[in-house]
C-alpha cells in the first residue's frame, strides 16, 4: 500500500482539490549572495533538484539546510518529501495511499510539518506530522476546506475555499478573525512583525505583462490593515526575503522590491531550455539559495 517516490534516508531535524495544480514541475535551486535588497542570483549556479514527469512543488525550509515538498506519484497521489542539501538524498516524511499532501511548512515550535491533507471523504484540512516520525495530528477539525497557510504565533492563517473565499486566523476555538475574502493563494508573514500579508484579488490593474494585485496585511496583533503596493503583473506568487524585500517570479526570471517601492526590479533570469513559468519559491538566507518550482516543457 505505501508508495515510494525517493530512496529511504535519514532525516536530521533541528529541534484533491482544484486548488492545487497538477501539471507537472520540478523543483530548481540556484545559489546568491548578499542579502535583502542587495541579493545577487550566481550565475551558472541554477541546477534541477527534481526531475520527474509528476508534480514537485511548493517547495519550503524547515531549517538550515532541509528543504520540504508536495510530490506526486504516476497516480497523481501526493506525498510530503524532505530533500537533503548536505547530502542531496531525499527522504519521504509521509507515505499515505489514501490521502494526498500539499503545502508543508515547519510550524511555529518547530515539532511538526503542517501540510493541507485532502482525506479519503475529500475533506481538506491542516494536519501535523510529527518531526520525530510519531502519528499525524489534525489541527482544526472544524475547519475545512483549507487552501493555503501561513502561521503566526502557533496559530494559523488559511484560505477557506468558498462563495467568497475567505481568508481567516484562528485564534482560538470558535474565535477566528477574518482578515479579508477574495485573496490570492500566497499567504505570507511578513518577517519579524506580526503582519500576515496576501493579495487581493478586488484590487489589480491590468499591465502589459499581466494583472497586478494589490498587496495588502492585516496586524494580527493591532488588526490594523493596510496595503504595500502592487505585485509583480503576471505573478500570483511572492515571499519575503527579509522584513523589507519582496521576491517574485515571472517566466523564467526573478524580481525584487523592497516593500516601500513601487517598481520591481530584475533580479536575474535561471538558465534552462526545458523548463519554464517560476511559481512557489522559497528562500534560505543560510545556506545563500533561492528555490523555485518550474513546469517542464
């Protein structure tokens, strides 16, 4: 019953929905240096992480140097994966024939990797996996059908699939605060604040590379909302670098600004003629990589 995508490995820690696209992408990496807003792509250093027909995606760091991401087999079934960068071996963290994972992330505690489980009934909904390979634990039982995430204070900020959709953060049992409806699927805190950042789809403006979305935060703190200005046009994906730099994707390129600027600026473009349309990323000031995932050709 148990799948296996990747050779078994040990892993070292520090302490389906139509949301989820299933066209096939590869997970690459390419090295930087520098920080924040003075960031540099090394050029030649862009290499493939994954290379398979099926889908590597949603790539994020649980620490130092352990990436995870949602990868699926010739089924079309979805597995958590921790990929290695001191050795390169990869490792699954999950091994589920009856249901499917997207979206890991390294909670708050650093204990569990979260993931958005579709569940054999097609409920969707957040799960922990324990770091020390211990049972599975379900977050939220009572909410559903969770698309994206992000955390703050060990509590977590979703997008709810519905008529509108909504994007929530529960902070305690039948106390959630709504922070906005209509959102895009990258939900984001803003480092060393408490601001949850997203896009919102009411606001764009059309541009000639594509639809730019309002960047907008609520302070989960103060619940003060506020905006920072237009995303790239052409992208629906972003994260922070730091505190005060944006990153996004278009095509095979890489844009930065810094939050208080209005235009996006060039980072660099990753070398390939068989993949192509950046999507997630995911950053790591540690080991200097900037990962991205690309849809083959």
């Amino acid at each position: 019953m148990n799948k296996k995508i990747y050779p078994t490995a040990l892993i070292l820690l520090v302490t389906c929905s139509s949301l989820f696209a299933q066209t096939s992408f590869d997970l690459w990496q390419i090295s930087t240096k520098g920080k924040g807003n003075k960031i540099q792509l090394i050029s030649g250093s862009e290499k493939a992480i994954t290379d398979r027909k099926e889908y590597d995606n949603q790539p994020s760091f649980i620490n130092e140097y352990q990436l995870v991401f949602s990868a699926a087999d010739d089924k079309g079934n979805h597995d958590i994966i921790v990929y290695n960068f001191e050795n390169g071996k990869f490792t699954n963290l999950t091994k589920t024939a009856d249901r499917s994972e997207f979206s890991p992330s390294i909670t708050d505690c650093g204990q569990y990797i979260a993931a958005v489980v579709t569940e054999p009934d097609r409920k969707q909904r957040i799960w922990l996996y324990p770091t020390n390979f211990g049972e599975p634990e379900l977050l939220y039982d009572d909410i559903e059908p969770v698309g994206y995430y992000d955390w703050y204070d060990n509590k977590a900020a979703m997008f709810v699939l519905g008529n509108p959709n909504q994007l929530i953060y529960a902070k305690g049992r039948n106390d959630l605060l709504e922070i906005d409806e209509n959102v895009g699927r990258s939900i984001k805190k803003r480092p060393k604040t408490s601001q949850m950042t997203y896009l919102s789809r009411d606001i764009s403006a059309k541009q000639p590379d594509g639809e730019a979305f309002e960047l907008k935060y609520m302070d989960l703190e103060s619940q003060e909302k506020g905006d920072l200005g237009l995303s790239l046009a052409g992208s629906q994906d972003f994260i922070w670098l730091d505190k005060k730099t944006l990153l996004m994707g278009r095509g095979n390129s890489l844009y930065i600004r810094k939050w208080n600027e209005k235009n996006w600026s060039l980072l660099g473009t990753i070398q390939t003629e068989t993949h192509q349309n950046i999507s997630r990323l995911a950053y790591s000031k540690d080991l200097d990589v900037i990962v991205v995932a690309m849809e083959r050709k």
